[in-house]
C-alpha cells in the first residue's frame, strides 16, 4: 500500500511482537494491538481523530484464515470429529468486526484479503443464520458498495512463489465501481507473467533466477550453514534426515528415494501414497517399503526406528520435499525451515531454505523493511517465519491492486475539481 502511494495510518494487530515489528517499519502509524473484537471502538475513533473530517480511502483487511484454508479446516474437521472445536471456526466471525469499521469509517474502496476457499466458507451472522462470507459482505454493504471477488496466483505478478489468494474489494466510487461492475479483468491488472509466456507476459521468475547465486550452504555442519550475510543461514540436519535429504532428487520426495547401496542401486522400490478412507480422511500409506525389496538395505527414506525394527515414517507425502529451481517455489509456510514440512528443501543444495532466501522468495527485500521491533527486543526466527508465512508477498499485491489504486486516485481528482469549481 505504501509503495502505490496509500499512507497507512491506523493498524490493528492482536499479537505483541508482530504490533512492534509493525510500529518500527511504520512509525507515523497508529498501531492499536489486541483483539479486534475489543478493540473495535478504539480503530474506529483513532481512524476518526487521524481523518481529522476527511474521507478514509482505503480499509484493508485479512483475516486468519485458519478456519478457511485447506489446512486449516482439516484441522478443524479433526477437532470435531473428536468434540473439541465447535462446528464454524470462530475466527471467520471476525470479518464481521472489519464490516462494521467498515460501516462506521466509510472508506471508499475495501479490501480483504484471504484464501480462495474464502469463497465457500459459512459464517454465522448476527441473528443466527448462516450465510456464505461473500454474500454476507454483499447484503451488508450494499446499495453504498458494489463489490467483486477474483482469485489472485502471486507467480502470474513476478512473485517468484506460487501463492494464490482471494481479492475482494468494495467501492463506492464512480471509476472503481464501473470498473468493479464489469468484473474481476476490469479492476484487477493485467498479469505480467505467466507460466507459459506471451508476447504481453513474461515467464513465471524461478526459485534459481532469484537465490541462484547466494553463497552456498549446507546442513551438515556448524561451519557450512552459515554465511557472512545477515539471516542466511540454516539449522543443522541430523545424520539421519541429511541421509534422507542429500539423496532427493531435484523436485523429488525423500520418501520415494530408492536405493544407494552401490553393489545393487535398485530403483524400482515401490513409492510412497496415500489412501483416503471411508470417513474421507486422506492417510500415507504403512506399508511403504523402507529396505529395499532387493538387496534389503536402508533406503534413504524418512523412517522410525524402535531399537533394530525401522518403519516407515506417517506423514504427508510432500514432507522432506526438493523444490524445483526452474519454478517458483510452492507457497512459504510458517514452517519454512523444517525440512519435514511440505516442499522446502533447496534445488540444489542439503537444506531447507534460509530466511534471507525466504525475504527473497516473498518479495519483501523488494520494500525498505526492516526485521526490528520498535521496543529494542530481539526478534525470533520463528516470529519471521510466522510472519512470512501468514502474509502475502507485497509485491503481488502491490501490482495486482494498482489499477483499482489508480481508479481510486482518479476519482479523487475528479472529486476535488467538481468541489473547486
């Protein structure tokens, strides 16, 4: 929002070291930490108090998307199956919360930001019924706003990551709403990239074309995992998971590794799978072989060991992963530096990414911004990669909202004319 122009001038953040991260980078800013649902008054008559009677142009809103994601609602479908989550995740309720800053700021032009199944979650309103989130916004908003879904792939906007994400805006001015009107290719700009490229778009940016030439590491050890630049190094794989790891092949899983065993090389070792069952719940397959059906060596495979009895590890098939280096890398996830989560090994090298990479990958060493908190206190590596991992790359969102950005300026010039004359 900065880099098109939109100075930010109040924020909401519920947890304390993101509200620092987020004071340092934005000091003019007026952060209000804590829970939305508390602190609803307070962003309204802050905004109100920086507004000083002028018009609020943009709201942005993301809100957790736990309950919505792929991920999240499997977890949800766990807990109640087992009776310890209640049917409708309560963190989709909180868009509600945004709706009514929404309704009392009357910002020209809102948008929220979240996962596409945002398209199909239900949330409970306010007198009991349950509505799909995006006819809700609908209802709520209109006859002042006229709105519009699209889904955004980040990679189609020279992401070097492939992210997608569901865009919604809301406008109640005369450019953007015409353009709103006429869908999603009318306010949302043009691509730039595209996996197979046009004369108007350019090729997706690969992992390689953006990290390729950083000093190498290497998990093994203290010495190679580190580099003289700030943030670029990795944590240290055990002998076990480097065995696994410094056999995958490029854009492989460790678990579909065959053997390595030089009297017999066999590479027809059944691979890993998974089986959905009855009650429609996606399992890896036990089964998989963790010696080799030839020879009877260890495959360099993901595996538990109980004494001298190994067996092959349960998880997702997609853990201890290698990313392919000709394609931007799979979506950055808060668990970016463990090589068990999904697709995270480096192309090339013994490790999982570093969280120098990662700014990278994410677009955020594009922007001036910095890795502080505005009271001086350290910030963690997992507050980063939690961080990375629940946002979207800036630079994605920068070029796909500008064009509604430049509708919203232009509306604003034409409003300000009609006031002069």
């Amino acid at each position: 929002m900065r880099a098109l122009g939109v100075d930010v001038l109040v924020a909401n953040e519920l947890l304390e070291d993101r509200a620092e991260i987020f004071k340092q980078n934005f000091p003019d800013c007026e952060m209000i930490s804590g829970d939305i649902r508390l602190k609803k008054n307070l962003i309204i008559e802050t905004a109100q108090d920086c507004l000083s009677g002028r018009n609020l142009d943009v709201l942005f809103a993301t809100p957790p998307c736990q309950g919505m994601s792929k991920n999240g609602r499997g977890k949800l479908l766990s807990g109640i199956r087992a009776g310890l989550k209640p049917e409708l995740d309560e963190r989709n309720q909180l868009i509600v919360h945004a709706v009514e800053i929404a309704k009392a700021l009357k910002p020209k032009l809102i948008l929220f930001e979240n996962v596409p199944e945002m398209e199909n979650t239900i949330i409970e309103v306010n007198d009991g019924q349950y509505k799909n989130i995006l006819d809700y916004l609908r209802e709520e908003l209109s006859p002042s706003y006229v709105g519009s879904a699209a889904v955004v792939e980040f990679a189609d906007y020279g992401v070097p990551q492939r992210r997608q994400r569901l865009i919604t805006v809301f406008s109640r001015t005369p450019k953007v709403s015409r353009a709103v009107r006429g869908g999603e290719e009318s306010w949302l700009s043009p691509q730039t990239h595209s996996k197979t490229p046009t004369l108007l778009q350019k090729k997706w940016v690969a992992v390689e074309d953006v990290i390729g030439h950083l000093p190498p590491l290497d998990a093994r050890d203290e010495t190679s995992a580190k580099s003289h630049i700030e943030h670029h190094r990795v944590p240290l794989l055990d002998e076990e998971k480097y065995f696994w790891v410094s056999n995958t092949p490029l854009g492989k899983g460790a678990f579909d590794n065959q053997c390595v065993n030089p009297a017999c090389r066999y590479d027809s070792n059944p691979v890993h799978g998974s089986t959905v069952c009855e009650q429609g719940i996606n399992s890896s397959n036990k089964t998989t072989p963790v010696r080799c059906i030839s020879c009877g060596n260890l495959l360099p495979r993901p595996w538990v060991r109980n004494g001298d009895n190994y067996k092959i590890m349960s998880g997702f098939t997609s853990a201890y992963k290698r990313m392919r280096g000709d394609l931007p890398a799979s979506a950055l996830t808060r668990n970016l530096s463990y090589a068990c989560s999904d697709q995270k090994l480096h192309p090339t090298q013994n490790r999982v990414l570093s969280l120098y990479e990662a700014f990278i990958i994410h677009t955020i060493s594009d922007y001036e911004y910095v890795w502080k908190r505005a009271d001086r206190k350290k910030v963690s590596d997992k507050s980063i990669r939690e961080i990375i991992g629940e946002s979207i790359p800036p630079k994605g969102l920068e070029h796909a909202a500008s064009l509604v950005i430049k509708l919203l300026k232009e509306d604003a010039i034409s409003e300000n004319y009609q006031k002069a004359a």
